[in-house]
C-alpha cells in the first residue's frame, strides 16, 4: 500500500466516523422530541378525562340540588292540597306532586348513571396519573442520557475533524482532490479494497492487464465501473516450519 492509498484510507475512515457521528447528534434531538411529543400526548389524554370526570360531578352537583329543591315545594303543594275546595283544585295539586315527584326520580335515575359512568373514569384517571408519574422520570433519565451522549458525540466529532484537519495537508493536492470528487459523487466510500480481482465497492471484476497493473503501479487508481479509487494488499503467506529432531 502506496503512502497516498494509506492517507486516504485514514482520510476515509475519519470522514465516516465523522459523519456517523453528525448523523448520530442531529438524531439524537429527534428522538427526544418523539418521546417528548408521546408525553404531551397522554398529558392531553389526561387531561380530558379529568375533564370528563369533572363535568361528571358538577352534573351530579347540579342534580342533587335540583332534588333537594323538589322536597320543599311537595310540601307546600300537599299542605295546600289539604285546603283544596273542590275535586279539580284536589287533583291539580296532586298532579303538581306527581309531576315533582317524578323530576326527583328522574334526577336520581341520572345521578345512578352518572355515578356508574364515574367510576371506571375515576379509576382510570388515578392509574393514568401514577403512570404518567413513572413516564416523566423515564422521559427526565432519557433527557439526561441523551444530553451526555451527545456531549460524548460531539467531543469525538471535535477530535476527529482536528485529526483531519492534520491530516489533509499531508495528502497530495491531486490525491485529496480526487478522493473528495469520488467521496461527493458516492456520499460515503471513495476507497476500497480490491479482493478476489473484483473491486469491493461494486464487485465488478477488473480487467487481468487492469489488476496486474493495479498490483504493481504506486499511483492512483480508479474502478472503471464505479470510479472508486482502487488499493490491493497482496496475502500473507505463512510458511510453517517444522524442526525434525532425531531419536534418542
């Protein structure tokens, strides 16, 4: 390996850890606003049931009133049915107490419902609330996990681009201009490895004449299908070697 494929290899590794990281920071917000968005969600659930379950008893409040304001006015109509003259004057009265009545029966009838429909909402209201509870102190731990991870990212991002920022002056003007030209067209790897005779970005396999040139020439090559730029490092081989001792 040629010190222009060495330095761009490097080159190519720092700018993809550098953007993993760049992509990693600026997701890393996103999440928290769909954790934050799932929050706000079940506070405005919450909310609406506690509602519900408001408008539940101040009906029931009114209901009882209503009632309660039935009783004096039976009253009043059964001691005045008492002094009534005639048959008519007597079953007025009593139609006025029936119909009294029957607004009573009505408002209890309505304060039962009510009562049934209150508590299934009540008891969900108190369990949304304990949960929501638990919810913000996963949502606080998520917070503070994602803040220190991201100053964890952005710490390393520094240090990766200060390392190529050394770096680059180090790359030939031609080597470093064609590397950001192959790095720009692909968004993402400009170098790679041939393996097998075939080039490792696009698997294409080079021309015999093209990778026994590849294998013995120092300057820069480039795939003629994808237009990566190309390096081969040639096998180890082990040669084992085995110490024959004689008999004793």
């Amino acid at each position: 390996m040629t010190a222009d494929i060495e330095q761009v290899t490097r080159l190519q590794s720092l700018d993809l850890r550098i953007a993993e990281l760049e992509r990693e920071i600026a997701t890393l917000p996103k999440h928290i606003a769909q954790i934050e968005k799932a929050l706000d969600s079940h506070l405005r659930k919450i909310e609406a049931d506690r509602a519900a379950l408001a408008a539940n008893q101040k009906e029931r409040k009114r209901l009882e009133d209503d009632g309660k304001l039935e009783g004096p006015k039976i009253s009043k109509l059964k001691d005045q049915m008492m002094g009534a003259k005639t048959n008519d004057q007597y079953r007025a009265f009593q139609n006025e107490i029936n119909y009294c009545e029957a607004a009573i029966r009505k408002c209890d009838d309505r304060i039962l419902d009510l009562m049934a429909e209150a508590e299934p909402l009540d008891i969900a209201v108190k369990h949304a609330e304990a949960a929501l509870q638990e919810e913000k102190k996963q949502v606080e731990a998520e917070k503070a996990s994602v803040r220190e991870r991201t100053a964890q990212d952005q710490k390393e991002l520094d240090q990766y681009k200060a390392e190529r920022k050394e770096l680059v002056p180090q790359v030939k003007p031609k080597t470093y201009s064609a590397y950001e030209r192959v790095r720009k067209k692909w968004r993402g790897t400009a170098v790679t490895e041939v393996s097998s005779g075939r080039c490792g970005a696009c698997q294409i396999v080079l021309r015999p004449q093209f990778f026994q040139d590849l294998r013995n020439s120092g300057e820069l090559m480039f795939c003629e299908s994808c237009g990566r730029i190309l390096y081969y490092n040639p096998p180890v081989s082990f040669e084992h070697h085995v110490a024959v001792h004689p008999h004793r």
